[in-house]
C-alpha cells in the first residue's frame, strides 16, 4: 500500500514538473515545435504503457482520454507562457 502511495506521488510530482517546464520552455520565447514535444511524448508514454499494462479493454480508451487532455493542458501551459515573455 505504501509503494503504491509513493508510485502515485511521484507521478503526480513528474506530470506537475513537466507543466512547468513546458510553461517556462513558452515563457523564455521557445519555437512552437519545443512547445509540442513534451505534450506527445506524454501521450505517447502514457497510452504505450496502459496498453502493456492492460491490453485490450475500456482502460485503454479512458487512458487515451486522459492522456490527450493533460497533453492540451501542457500545451496550454506553454501557450501562457509565450503570451507572458518578458
């Protein structure tokens, strides 16, 4: 129970760290390409390893799902970034 806690924390501290380095990749003025590499990795990432995890059942599809809107979420965070260059 206990390594299932930190497995969770430390997905939660890696998906929050990478929102932040997409937001100061928009804010330092970073192309448009940079801005996408993090989102589609993420996704990428996270639908290989649900499909390794789970196979073939509806978890796949609510992996997808989620993993396409934190991707938008990170591109978001580096939209805002751009629009607050300094």
């Amino acid at each position: 129970m206990a390594l299932a806690l930190v497995l969770i924390l430390l997905i939660v501290v890696i998906t929050i760290a990478l929102g932040i380095v997409n937001y100061q990749l928009g804010k330092h003025g970073q192309s448009t390409q940079t801005g996408v590499i993090i989102p589609v990795a993420y996704a990428i990432v996270r639908i290989g390893m649900t499909m390794m995890a789970h196979g073939e059942n509806g978890s796949v599809w609510s992996s997808v799902t989620g993993a396409v809107l934190v991707a938008a979420i990170y591109y978001g965070a580096f939209v805002w970034g751009r629009s607050r260059q300094q």
